[in-house]
C-alpha cells in the first residue's frame, strides 16, 4: 500500500484542525525521531533536506546509532545541505576500522602502523582481549571534529534543537537516554553495536548501541514536548528465519529481539511515518553511501509536499517563523589561559601537551585543537582524547582534556604467504618506555619456510620529540630462487646479519632526515646447484645519510600521498671471501691474499604517488633507482629485480618477472598504474613498467638486455588478513606469463 497519501491528507488535517481549533498554548512543537541502522541511516540526510527545503522549524530531535550521529549534527546547527557533503567527503573504510589516518602517524610509527592482524594490550599482568572488535579512533577523532562547535555545551537540550539519544545498560539492559556530558561520547556509545564497536564507559556506566532496546525513539521526543512527530526509519525489523543462515546474522537477531517488539509501539506514536524502504542494502553497506543517501533524497522528495503544506498551514495560523538553514554557534575558543589534562598514569602533561604542541595564552579554532589531538593520537600512547571548554571570570577559557592511555605493551600477530618467501606467522611484541622514558622497543620474529628476525629501540629525544636515536640489529636465512634465461636455475641459502645505529630529525608528521652507520655480514651457500651460483661470505661497513618522507593516507592501498625513501651510502671496510662457479668452472675473481678492495658509493631512490581521480579510481606512480659507483661485481650487495612487493633488502620491483629473476649493478625503473574499487575492499590493479641496467658499469657476470618492460593485473580483495593479491604477469623480453600470489602484509 502506498503510504504517501496518507502523509499528504495528514498534513492537510492537521492544517484544517489548527485553522478550526486554535491551539491556545501557541504553535505545536515539532518532533524528529531518526532511527537507527549504521549505514542505511545515511538515508535520514534526504528527510532533513526535505525539511530544510519546506523551511519547517523542528524544535525536538531524539536518534539512535547513526540517527544519533545525523541527529545530532543537525540539532548542533549543522545545515541537511552541509552534512550531505560531510558524509560525501567521508573515508567510511577508515573510519569503521581500527586505524587511524596514517597521516597523523609519527613518522619513526608509520612502517609499523597497521601491519598486524591482531593487537592485544598487556594489562593486568596478561594480554587483554577487547570488548568488541573495533575502537575506531578515527571515529572518534572525526566525531570530536564535526562536533567541536557545541563540545563544550554538556547539556544536549541546550543545543540550537535540544537533543536526546539512546544507548544501552549492558549491565542492566536498560535503555540510557542521554541529555548530557559529552557529546562525542553520547553518540560513540548510541552506535556501539555488540561485539563489533568497544563498548563506551559513560556517567558510570557501560554503554553499548541503543538500537538493542529502542531504535526507534519516538516516545522520547513525545516526552521532550513534541505535539507533532515526523518518523523517519530506516530498520527494516527482523529478517525472516530462512535468511538467518550464519552466525554473524544469528548474533545481530538474537541482539535486536526486544528492539522488534519496542518498535511495535514506537510507529503508532508518529504524526507522520517516512519508512525507507532499503532492502537491498545492509548495516554494514558503506562502501554503497552514495546509493543510500540517494535513495533518502528520492525519499524526502516524496515527502516534501506534505511538509510544505504543514509548513504553509502553521504560518497561517500563528504567523511566519522564522527560519534558518545553517545554526552553527561560533566556534573561536578564545585565549586559552590553562589547561587540564585528566587520565594520565604512564605519561606526563609534559609529554602530553608537547605532543600537542600547545601554549597558554593563545585562541585555537576547533579545527587546529583537532589537528593537535591528531598529533597526540600519532605518538600511539594514547587510545582517546577528548576536550571540554569552559569560560573563566577573566573572559578568557580553560580547556580541559580527558584521555585514555594505551597500555604500554602490545602482542601483534599476523600472517603472510609469498610465493618467494613462502608461509609464515609474525609476531611482534612492542613496549615503550621499556628500557628509558620516551622511547620504543620492539622485536619481530617470522617464522615460516624462511626465518626472520629483527629487533630496535628508538629513543625520543628533545622537548618536542623531533629528534630520535635508533639502534637495531636484523638476522635471517633466505633460501632464494635463482633464474638463467628467465627459468628457475637452482636455489641458494642465504644468511644475512645487520647491525645499525641512526639519529635522525622529523620535523613534522611528513619527513624525516638523519645519518647512520650499518655493519652487514652476507653468506651465500648453494642449496640446489644453479648454472650460475656463489658460495662465500662479504662483510662490510657503511656510513650512510637518508631522507624519508610519507604523505600517504593509508598503510594498504593508500588514496593519496607520496612516499620518498632516499639514501646515499659510502661502502668500506669489505671483507670478501666469496667463490664464483659458472657452468660448474670456478672464477677466479677475488684474491683475498693480495686484493684491494676500495670503498664505493651507493644510491637507493624510491618514490611512490597516489592520486585519486574519483571515488572509484586511483592513479598509481612509482620510481625506483640504485646505482653502485666504481662496483667490483660479486660481492653480495647487487640489486635484486622483480616480484610485485617488497620482501628483501636490495629488491627493485618489476611487474612481469618473479623475485630473483635478475642481478645488476644499478637500475632504474619507472611504473605506472591504475587501481580501480568495484566493490567494497574489492580491486583491480593494472601496472606498466619499464627498467633499465647497467647504464654504468658493465656487468661480466649477469648477461640479461639493458632494457626490460613488463605488466601485471593484479585482482585484490583487502580482508581481515591483510590483502589477497592473484596476479598474472608478462614481460617482453622474457615472453612468459606468470602467476603471483600473495596474502597479507610482508615481514
């Protein structure tokens, strides 16, 4: 049955019954009640601009989950125009995920950031398990900006609308009807679905989402004063027992049981009732946003004419209202003459505030304050943060910050299969302030076909922490394909040994610059007899300056952003002792009795760039170049060419040959792609590329063209495990099609 007559005459009724019976207590009080339903409550947008286009005044708002969350923005003053393009400009992926922009990263943090699986804190003597999968800092921190206009108003019933959301007592199974404290919190936990967001500590409670009990609340807006209410739902109830058919489905219907049952007397209380129909998307369809805030502007278009006529028949009774589309109180905070900072155990205000870079006695705009927390976020001490503002007698503001430290230790797992490095597991444990305050310790341990091991300790240095002292040491055995003619030849065992020391400074969030020095010891023995192999050992020194810097908004298939790794090496102190065999005949080629062996120069460049052309595609830009200056072939330290992601120390990459495939003295690749989403996580890679070798020193042992160009297409499915990479690629001078297989993120 078509329910938009029913609306239409309704409000026609509702403008006789005014015009007949005045009401003496002035004009009705109007309701909004925003149901929730995670992404399907970005539907509600489309009802709010239809009551924005029909200029009708809503004195009252009540949500739950995501109706809290665009509630909310509109009863803080935000515009329907404005939030429709908040939820366009949205990352949905980053922000229902347990990472945090990479941007906002330290940069000593950013190669470790979101490389693991699972994360478990070591609290009360043991490793922890969460309440529920997702903390979504992110969420928090785009939660914490987009409400920064009333964050210091604790009374939600004084916003420009009075507000009211609902969550739930998981200790009692009460539904929570929350007026005050603070906002950013509020709508955390109205959303915090079971077993998928951390539940919320709040007012002495622990909160979960409201939509359990009441997702739907109209009585609530009814009690806030509402004469007449508009319903907008986007919950389609219970599935039916056929479409319940795994456990992840089991949960969320047991979950909404009495939900079903309270929205049996919620529907009855609405003056006029907008169901969306939206049966073809889920709670969790965020990566199909844009259909559902469409299919919620087709909805408040529908609805627009009843609106009007509401509108129309109140402004004739009681005269026009006036009516404002954008209510955004003034956000200037003033000048900041203290500061609190509560929570804290294992930092210091110190550390906190140096961290933000904050000083008394300046005004900061709601965007810089989050622009500073973000930079607390990037240190990883803290796990949440959130401010209050309140005025002083001087006229000047005291702002107050509430933070939530991250414990000190971290257990991380993962796993990885290459087809060159095999399968394996990494685990990784991590502390700071282990050894000394203001620093980081970790050791990583792979262990699988190939076994790796590698271990640091950085030390923050200076008052703003920009200056950072890195000591470490790495230890694997490789066995490594070796190739003649673009066959599979034979295979090596290789052992490498790594000791290195670092200072560097990171003036921002982007780069960092410093020097170093690094000891290597090589071993090389052969495993399987190849028509060209090494057997021995080098060990050599290297003093070294580097440059990095990393834009990039994401650690796995980044949007945006460039990454530049750039290093210049003086090699010296060799230590040779290495037998070359080709075609089962030895090469005399060192004498380690009566050789010199003089030190050289390296260069390693790479640089990667993300461009978004749209929603849907993304340009991808990489170049990558070493050169070994005055080289004397053989000594362990050549470049390594080919395969599609890094794993070991001297690779250049090259679609269309496998890991090992070529050795050379120097290289330099240019490759170009393009990655298209055609669904959620779900994507299609192609790369072109182009490589050139030995344009300086002439190779006497490595026979391969000086010209190699190759492509790949790559189909990618980002999941729980990190990325599933099916591959196929071609080269042209090899003239063979290969597969490339890879799962997660490597060692």
């Amino acid at each position: 049955m078509n329910r938009r007559p029913f609306i239409f005459f309704f409000a026609v009724f509702i403008g006789w019954s005014l015009t007949a019976h005045p009401q003496k207590q002035g004009r009705p009080k109007i309701g909004l009640t925003l149901s929730g339903g995670a992404a399907k409550g970005l539907a509600h947008i489309g009802i709010l601009k239809a009551i924005d286009s029909a200029g009708l005044k809503i004195d009252y708002i009540t949500g739950t989950s995501m109706g809290s969350i665009i509630g909310g923005l509109y009863a803080a003053g935000y515009s329907a125009d404005s939030i429709e393009k908040m939820s366009h400009t949205i990352d949905w992926d980053l922000m229902l995920s347990n990472q945090s922009s990479l941007s906002s990263m330290l940069m000593e943090e950013k190669d470790e950031y979101g490389r693991y699986d699972v994360e478990l804190p070591w609290e009360g003597n043991r490793f922890s398990l969460p309440s529920g999968v997702l903390e979504s800092q992110e969420l928090w921190l785009k939660l914490a900006e987009l409400f920064s206009p009333v964050v210091a108003n604790k009374d939600f019933t004084t916003f420009n609308i009075p507000f009211k959301c609902v969550a739930t007592d998981i200790g009692t199974g009460e539904a929570v009807v929350m007026s005050k404290g603070d906002i950013v919190s509020a709508v955390r936990a109205s959303m915090a679905i079971p077993s998928l967001f951390t539940a919320i500590d709040y007012e002495g409670r622990k909160l979960v989402d409201g939509g359990i009990v009441r997702n739907f609340p109209v009585k609530d807006v009814k009690e806030m004063g509402a004469d007449i209410v508009i319903g907008s739902n986007v919950a389609a109830g219970l599935s039916p027992g056929n479409k319940v058919v795994n456990a992840f489905q089991v949960l969320f219907q047991v979950a909404f049981f009495r939900e079903a049952e309270d929205r049996k007397n919620e529907v009855p209380l609405c003056n006029i009732y907008v169901p969306i129909p939206l049966e073809n998307y889920t709670m969790g369809s965020f990566n199909q946003a844009e259909e559902i805030i469409q299919a919620g502007l087709e909805e408040g278009r529908k609805l627009y004419p009843a609106l009007k006529k509401l509108v129309d028949s109140l402004d004739a009774i009681y005269g026009k209202q006036a009516f404002a589309r954008s209510r955004l109180p003034r956000t200037d905070t003033g000048s900041i003459s203290s500061v609190d900072v509560n929570g804290l155990e294992q930092t210091t205000s110190g550390f906190f505030l140096n961290n933000l870079n904050f000083v008394t006695g300046k005004a900061y705009t709601p965007l810089q304050l989050s622009r500073m927390v973000r930079r607390a976020y990037g240190t990883r001490y803290y796990n949440r943060i959130v401010y209050s503002i309140a005025s002083l007698p001087d006229r000047t503001k005291r702002i107050i910050f509430d933070v939530t430290e991250n414990p000190l230790t971290f257990s991380k797992l993962s796993l990885h299969y290459n087809e060159f490095s095999g399968i394996s597991v990494i685990a990784n444990v991590t502390s700071r302030d282990f050894f000394i305050k203001n620093s980081r310790s970790l050791v990583t341990l792979n262990v699988g076909e190939n076994m790796r091991l590698r271990a640091e300790h950085l030390q923050y240095i200076g008052k703003l922490k920009n200056f950072a002292l890195t000591l470490g040491t790495q230890l694997e055995r490789f066995d490594v394909n070796t190739f003649y003619k673009y066959r599979q030849d034979g295979i090596y065992r290789q052992h490498y040994f790594n000791l290195d020391g670092r200072i560097q400074y990171s003036g921002n969030r982007h780069y960092s610059i410093g020097a170093g020095t690094r000891f290597e010891l090589v071993r090389a023995s052969p495993s399987i007899s190849a028509h060209m192999q090494f057997e021995g050992k080098n060990s050599f020194s290297t003093g070294f300056v580097f440059f990095h810097y990393n834009s990039l908004n994401r650690a796995v298939y980044p949007k945006e952003g460039v990454r530049l790794d750039a290093e210049g090496q003086l090699v010296f102190a060799l230590h040779p002792n290495l037998q070359v065999t080709s075609d089962g005949l030895t090469h005399e080629y060192f004498d380690t009795a009566t050789a010199h062996y003089p030190a050289y120069f390296r260069t390693l460049l790479t640089v990667e760039d993300y461009t978004s052309l749209s929603r849907k595609y993304v340009l991808m830009i990489q170049a990558q170049s070493g050169i070994n200056y005055k080289y004397r072939e053989g000594m362990l330290n050549e470049f390594v060419i080919g395969g599609l992601n890094k794993l070991f120390r001297n690779q250049v990459l090259f679609a269309g040959l496998k890991e090992g495939n070529l050795y050379a003295s120097e290289v330099a690749s240019f490759q170009l792609g393009l990655r298209y989403e055609m669904f959620n996580n779900t994507y299609l890679i192609g790369r072109g590329n182009a490589l050139i070798t030995q344009f300086i020193n002439k190779a006497s042992f490595f026979k391969h063209p000086n010209l190699l160009t190759g492509y790949s297409l790559t189909f990618a499915y980002n999941f729980a495990l990190g990325p599933l990479e099916l591959s196929v690629m071609y080269c042209d001078q090899s003239k063979k099609l290969a597969s490339y297989i890879n799962i997660g993120i490597p060692f």
